[in-house]
C-alpha cells in the first residue's frame, strides 16, 4: 500500500529536475515598464521624470513641479520549439514528438508613477509596475510534458522613492517598497498524471541612486538595484487515478543585483544621445531549490553567471511639439551553452525599440513606442529518468531540439504635469 509519504517521496523522485523554473520564458525587460520603451532602455537611469521613482530616484531632486505618468503595455509573443529526436518510453511519446507553438499569444501590463517636488533640494514619489515576467504554454501533449506543460511567473514593485539634491550638479536617492512574486506551474510527473504548483511570496524591494549633471546639457545616471530573494510558498496539486493529493511546498528564487549606469547628452538643440551600461549578478543563481512539507529537498544545479548588457538611442526632436526615438539593447545570456534548458528557453537578448512623443500642451505628452525582442535560438538536450508510482514501473524521457522566442511589444503612455 503507498501511504501519502511514500507516494510523495515518489512523485519527487519522479519530478526530480522537472519543477524547478529559475524564471519563465519571455521574462521582460524592465524599462519595458515607462517612456524608455522606445530608446529599448538607453538613458533610463538618467531619467528626472516620475518614472524616476522606479528608474533613479536621485532623479526626483530636479522635479519643478507634480507630475503622473502611465503606461499600457500590449504584449505578443511568438514561442516555438522544433523537435529533433526526442524519444521516451511512454506509450503514447510516439504522438508527442512534433513541433510545438508554446507562446500564450497577447497579454498587457502597465505601470503608475507619481513624482513632486517638497522642500528646496528635495523630490518624492512612487512606483507601482512590474518589471519582470512572463508565460508559456505548450499544452498536455508535447515531447516535454513531464518537465513543464504551462508556467506563469510575475514580479510586481510597489515602493516609494526619495531624492535630495546635494549641490547643482549632484543627487542622491533612495526608493524602499514591496517585491510580489507569484509562480504558477503545471506539469505531467509522470504518464497519467498532473501536477499544479501555485506559490507566492512578498519581500522588501530597495534601490539607491546617484546622479551628477555637469552641465545644462548632460546627465550620467548610476543605479544600484538590491537583488530580492523570494520564496514563493503555497499549495501543490497532484490528480492521478488514485485521486487527488495536496501538500505545502516552497521555492527560493534569487533575482540578481542589477547595477546601471546612463547617459543623456544633448547633442544639439533637437538631437539627444542616450546609453546605458549594465550589469547583472546572475552568478548567486546556484541552484533551484524545491523543498516539501512532506518530503525530500529536491535542488538542480544552475550555475548562472554574471551578465552585461548595452543600450544607446536616440530621441530627435522634429519640431516644439513631436521628437521621434529609436534604440537597440544586447545583453548577453547568464546561462552557458552547456547549461541550457527548457526554462529558460533563452539566449542572449536583442532589443530593437522606435517610438514618438507628442506634446498636447506644456503639460500633458503622449508616448506610443514599440520593441521587438529577440531572445535567440538555442540547442536544448534534456533527459529524465523517473519513476512511475501507481504502475511502480521506470520510465525515461529525454527531449532534443532547438527552441526560438520573439515578442512584439506596444506601449502607449501619458505624462501629466501639475
């Protein structure tokens, strides 16, 4: 008789490997989030609007008077995997083995930011987006169901930014708030069975900032984002022909210090250059890490590494009332060739961004920009050997081929100022 221990040691001798997603396909860009869509990201750390509350909160300091801006994201992807050569030992693998369409096709997003001036130096506001997530969905009958049928991940920020202004050319700033991180995954464990994990988790967020503009027409913006380490707990579903099991399980995800530094030269009167330099520290992703009420730790090695990536743009202004932006973003993959998997599916990351800003008066701007994302292609050779607990039989799994990820993304914002 399998008692609910053993059948759950079982199970995760069987899931092994499978469940434990470090971060979900499609995982979007954070200036995704406010008007810096549309030079994909270059500048973004020398920003002195409201979005500064998320991008630099040293940029706060030089706010004249309140300002909101928002931000309405129309996202859709293009997630394929080619099969070539997957082979397993479950009777119906045979039908699995085909090409597999696995994007989720449109979503949307959107973000808030509020800043204001207070007292004489001083500068206040807040941010509410999300700068990181994304889905997948490659349904119950492909070659890999036993490692992943549909994932869901979502970082939202909620936090609160201050700016001081220390000299005309220098400010500082500091933003504190809260990082939510929700984790959805679903999965077949082994033949005739599903699993559903549904986790969460809330952590203090907190950034600083520097900036120093040595002249009218230049800012160099420097940032440092604290890495947040989640664990997302909650509950885990198992259906299988013996009925439904559920039990506690929890998750620890360590999301990487990101440092950015950003540069916003006036060329001319009417031509601005924009860059950006980053680093993330991605080399703390060690492992995933699954751990069970009632049951073993189950922990597959990652061993990400640090990564850097570059932006530069720039935004033209074509008379008092209309400026045009354009921008391309490389950033190298944190995952080596040898360590690529299913989760991710990703490579390096090219983004290429073009949008408009359009004045309606002194105090409102409309924005309407565009990305496209290319996350690359890479070779993926994935292998499980597990165990079957209702038929007490091995089976054996091992997925080959080539997956390739594209988003199209389309932001329309609006900037009020008070």
């Amino acid at each position: 008789m399998i008692t609910r221990h053993n059948y759950l040691s079982l199970l995760l001798f069987a899931t092994a490997g499978i469940a434990t997603t470090a971060s979900a396909s499609g995982i979007l860009r954070e200036q995704t989030t406010t008007s810096y869509l549309a030079t994909a990201g270059a500048g973004q750390a020398a920003d002195i609007g409201a979005s500064a509350a998320f991008n630099n909160p040293a940029g706060l300091a030089y706010l004249t008077r309140p300002e909101i801006e928002g931000n309405l994201l129309l996202i859709e992807d293009s997630f394929h995997f080619y099969d070539k050569g997957s082979n397993g030992t479950n009777d119906d693998f045979d039908s699995r083995r085909k090409n597999t369409d696995y994007g989720v096709g449109l979503s949307g997003g959107g973000s808030f930011f509020y800043g204001q001036p207070l007292a004489e130096g001083w500068g206040i506001g807040f941010a509410l987006t999300s700068p990181a997530g994304g889905a997948t969905d490659f349904g119950d009958n492909w070659a890999g169901s036993n490692f992943i049928e549909s994932i869901e991940v979502m970082i939202a920020v909620a936090q609160v930014a201050v700016g001081y202004q220390i000299s005309p050319q220098w400010s500082v700033g500091l933003s504190a708030g809260a990082s939510y991180m929700s984790w959805e995954l679903d999965l077949a464990p082994f033949p005739q069975a599903s699993e559903n994990l549904d986790l969460d988790d809330t952590k203090l967020a907190w950034a600083l900032g520097l900036m120093y503009r040595p002249g009218e027409n230049t800012r160099i913006g420097l940032r440092y984002v604290a890495g947040v380490d989640h664990e997302v707990t909650g509950p885990a579903i198992i259906e299988t022909q013996m009925g439904n099991t559920e039990y506690r399980a929890s998750q620890a995800f360590n999301l990487a210090d990101l440092v950015t530094l950003s540069l916003d030269q006036q060329l001319s009167p009417n031509l601005t250059l924009l860059a950006d330099i980053e680093w993330a520290n991605w080399s703390e992703m060690k492992e995933s890490r699954i751990i069970h009420e009632e049951g073993p730790t189950v922990v597959v090695p990652r061993d990400w590494k640090d990564a850097w990536g570059a932006a530069v743009g720039l935004a033209y202004k074509v008379s008092p009332t209309l400026a045009l932006k354009i921008g391309v973003n490389y950033d190298e993959s944190a995952v080596s060739t040898n360590n690529h998997k299913i989760d991710p599916p990703l490579d390096r990351t090219i983004a290429y961004s073009a949008g408009v800003d359009w004045a309606l008066n002194d105090s409102t701007e409309f924005t309407l920009g565009y990305q496209y994302l290319d996350f690359g292609d890479i070779e993926v050779n994935q292998s499980i050997e597990g165990f079957n607990p209702i038929t007490a039989t091995p089976f054996s799994q091992q997925v080959i081929g080539e997956s390739e990820a594209h988003v199209h993304i389309v932001s329309l914002g609006i900037n009020k100022k008070f």
